[in-house]
C-alpha cells in the first residue's frame, strides 16, 4: 500500500507523530513505549535523508536568484533556468558528497 501526501499534510503528520510520541512518553522514565518511539525514529530518518537534498536545491536556487535576478529568471524557459541552475546544484552536491555540513558557517 502506498499513501501520498501533500508537503503541508506530511508535515502536519511529523508533528503529530512528535506531539503523540511527547504525550505517551514524556513523563515515562524506564518504561518508555518503544513501538512509538520506534515510529517516531521512521520519521526522523526519513527526514535525515531528505534535509541534504531540500538544502541542496535550495542553496542553488538562492545564487541563481543572486546572479541573473529575479526579474530575469522569470522571463526564462524552463529548460534555460534548468541550464542556469545545474551548475550551482553539482556544486553543492559535490560539496555535501564530500565534506556533509561540516563546511556550512554563517559569515557575519
């Protein structure tokens, strides 16, 4: 069986997850149920996995914007705006590939 879901309802049931998890476990100290606990791991995994892809796309499309504008990128085809952009994804994809997150710092 397969369920698919909008990103707003994936999100809404994460934080149900964690909400329930929370409820049934929160002032429990040595008996803690575990088949909760073990979903709310599912999730947290499944999330682990995703977090570097969404941070790749989105670091991509930030120095697209930087380059070419807003206004520019509007006016593009599609196929134009996927050549413009491949060049920042590889980047960061090789980047994460290579070093993970341990490069990533704020600059003040």
């Amino acid at each position: 069986m397969e369920i698919r879901f909008t990103k707003e309802q994936y999100e809404n049931l994460v934080k149900i997850v964690y909400l329930g998890t929370w409820m049934i476990n929160a002032f429990r100290t040595d008996n803690c149920i575990k088949k909760f606990d073990e979903l709310e791991q599912y999730i947290d995994d499944y999330n682990n996995d995703n977090f570097g892809e969404e941070l790749i796309y989105r670091l991509a499309r930030r120095d697209l914007l930087k380059k070419y504008g807003e206004n520019k990128i509007t006016k593009m085809r599609w196929e134009e705006r996927l050549e413009k952009e491949t060049p920042f994804i590889e980047k960061y994809e090789e980047e994460f590939e290579k070093y993970g997150i341990e490069r990533i710092e704020i600059q003040d």
